[in-house]
C-alpha cells in the first residue's frame, strides 16, 4: 500500500446559504418575456489543498510534472460571499405561418469576495512549470476575491546608461538577492541593458508586490437565435466572457529565454538587442531563476473571449413522404460546434477553468488542451 494523501480528521462539509429574488415579465402579448434574478450566496468551510513544504510530502513525483508525491490534506479555508444577478430575454422577433425568429440573451454578473479565513491572514498558491517555479502566484485574503493572481509590476526594459547608474545605487531585488549590475551574463543575479526593470524598488530589499488582476470575469453573456422556414430549422448560438485575466504560465517556457534545451515561440526572437530596443522581449538570460522570469504582469493577459459555439441546420422530412418508408417522422440534422473564437489571448483557449479544481487557482494555463471543434451529421427517426 501506499499513502496517497495527508488525513485531516478535523475536516467538516461545505455548506452554502443562499437567498434568492426574481422577477419574471412579459410584454407586447408575451413577444418579450424574460427573467431576472438576484442572489447572494454564501459558502461557509469552503475546501481547498492546503500547501505543505516538500520534505513533509515527498518531494516532486517521478513523472516529472512537479506534482507532490503525497498529496497535501484539504482544510476548511474559510468563507466566501457571493452575489450577482442573471438576466434572461426572450424575444419572438417573427411570428408568420411558414417563418419564424426566435431570439433568446443572457448576461449575467458576480462578484465573489472572502469574508473569513478562520484567523490565517493569507493564502497563497504557488506553480511549478517543468524546472520553474512561481511562487505566490496567487494571494487569497480576506475582503478580495478568491484566487487573485499577485506579483511583481514590469516598469519596462532596461534601454539606458542612466537606468543602469541608478540600479548601481538603487538594487531592485525580486529573486530574494539585490541584483548587480554588471554585463557579465555568467552571474546568475546579473542586471543588464535589455533586463526587465521592475516597479516597488525598495533599494535593496525585495521590491514590492502587488496584485495583478482577478481571474473572474466582469460579466458574461450568451445570444441564440433559432429560425423555423417551412420543415426547415437553423439556430445559432454564441457566448462570451468580458474581464477577467489569465496567467500564462506556459509562455514562462516558450518565452522565457533562460535556457538552451527549451524550444521558443517565433516571437521570442523579438528580444533586445542594441540594435532592437523597442521591444517588450528581454535580453537572453540563462537561468531557471533569474529575475527575467520571476511571476509579473509580463505574463497576465486578457480573458475576454467570444466564442461561436454551436450552428445546426435540420430538415423534417414532410410527414406524408415519411409515411412511404414505413416512418411516422424523419429528421436529418449537420452542427458545428466551437466554430471559431475571438480573443486577444495568445494561447491556445481562453476557457481554463480551476487548475486540479483548485478555487484558488483559476485561470493559470499550462497548457491545457483547447477545446475541439466538432462537426456532426445525423438522422432521427420514428416508427
């Protein structure tokens, strides 16, 4: 036998409380109708991994994926208070004897904030990627959301005599150790022309930290419209995301340019050189610790998105045609789903869900496998 997880024998169940109001309506003889709903939910003992150092679970596994080898108890973090509302339309845009439009959107909005942590001040979550590691990269506290990413603020690239002459005398420090300025690129806490200069400076101490962004979104919102000619249907539907950020920590590797065994994005070949200043891609920089690659801003991105998810297109076969091959009704059908989607993201979807279901670590994509796009033709028959 062997022992897969640290027991907690004080652990209780989740509980939630929640209140809801809403308000159904309907216009115009019910050719607009709809729905909405307010609500407050409160989760009160909510569960999650609680980190433990690796002498006390085993180190990293052999499968090379950084994950321990004992897996860490779940704890009772604390409270979260949610609150928001969903509004649903619905719109009979057509109404004809051989035509018909239907339209139906949805928005919804919530805001989620901790409310107790059972007297720990914070909780943060750290990511190991290959033979990279970020630590605190989120920060978990009361009076702000769950899961909140937290880090250094990238004040830009070092371009300038000056910039060096004032980190000489002003040592930013994001490693743990105030870096040198000196173009020696075999030290490995070196601070060059073409490095990243970082805000929060304490002149010597670690610079300041700061959070960086909430994974949850601002709203999201959906719309489908079907349409109904003669024994023809077609619907349409597209949803989306608006706000929101996402840590991706698989450009950390792809674009990192700390190594020589690790393949790179084209893009990475925009980095600084004496001759191509105006850049946002430092310098190369070897090292799996150096300060190029510490958890910043530089990796945050957009999680705004709007997705195409789902077209099909059915023909019912007229009844008394059905009737000649023995069928009380026939219906053929083609759908797409996942179409294609717009967003300013970079990697491969924009959906990354709760890493290992963990609530405080939401929207981290070390690449997660993108959603498929699926195409289906089909036949539905009654005898």
């Amino acid at each position: 036998f062997v022992v897969a997880n640290v027991p907690n024998y004080n652990l209780k169940w989740e509980t939630a409380i929640q209140s809801n109001a809403g308000l159904d309506f309907g216009f115009l003889n019910e050719r607009i109708s709809g729905s909405i709903d307010y609500y407050i939910k409160t989760s009160k003992n909510f569960l999650f991994h609680k980190p433990l150092p690796a002498f006390l679970v085993g180190g990293a596994n052999d499968y090379g994926d950084q994950t321990s080898v004992v897996s860490p108890p779940y704890v009772n973090a604390g409270n979260i208070r949610n609150a928001g509302f969903e509004l649903t339309i619905n719109s009979k845009n057509i109404v004809r004897k051989d035509f018909q439009w239907n339209t139906t959107l949805t928005f919804s909005h919530y805001n989620n904030k901790i409310t107790s942590l059972n007297g720990v001040p914070a909780i943060v979550q750290s990511k190991s990627l290959a033979y990279i590691t970020l630590p605190n990269i989120t920060r978990t506290v009361v009076g702000k959301p769950i899961g909140e990413f937290y880090g250094h603020k990238v004040k830009g690239i070092i371009n300038s005599q000056s910039d060096l002459e004032y980190l000489a005398t002003h040592p930013q420090n994001v490693t743990g150790t105030p870096q040198v300025v000196t173009s020696d690129r075999t030290n490995a806490n070196h601070v060059w022309l073409g490095d990243i200069e970082y805000e929060g400076n304490n002149d010597g101490a670690p610079n300041t930290q700061y959070a960086l962004g909430n994974p949850n979104p601002d709203f999201t919102y959906g719309l489908t419209n079907t349409f109904d000619y003669k024994n023809f249907e077609l619907s349409l539907f597209i949803y989306g995301s608006q706000g929101g950020k996402i840590v991706n920590a698989l450009a950390i590797q792809l674009m990192g340019l700390n190594s020589l065994y690790q393949n790179q994005l084209a893009s990475a070949a925009n980095f600084w050189t004496p001759q191509n200043t105006h850049t946002n891609v430092p310098a190369p920089y070897g090292g799996l610790g150096n300060a190029n690659v510490v958890m910043s801003d530089r990796w945050l991105e957009s999680a705004s998105f709007l997705r195409f998810q789902n077209i099909r297109l059915g023909y019912n076969l007229p009844e008394n045609w059905a009737k000649h091959v023995a069928m009380k009704s026939l219906k053929a059908y083609i759908s797409a789903q996942n179409l294609f989607v717009i967003t300013g993201y970079s990697g491969l979807d924009p959906e990354i869900g709760s890493y290992n279901q963990e609530p405080t670590m939401q929207n981290i994509d070390v690449g997660r496998y993108p959603s498929p796009r699926v195409g289906t033709f089909g036949i539905n028959a009654q005898f």
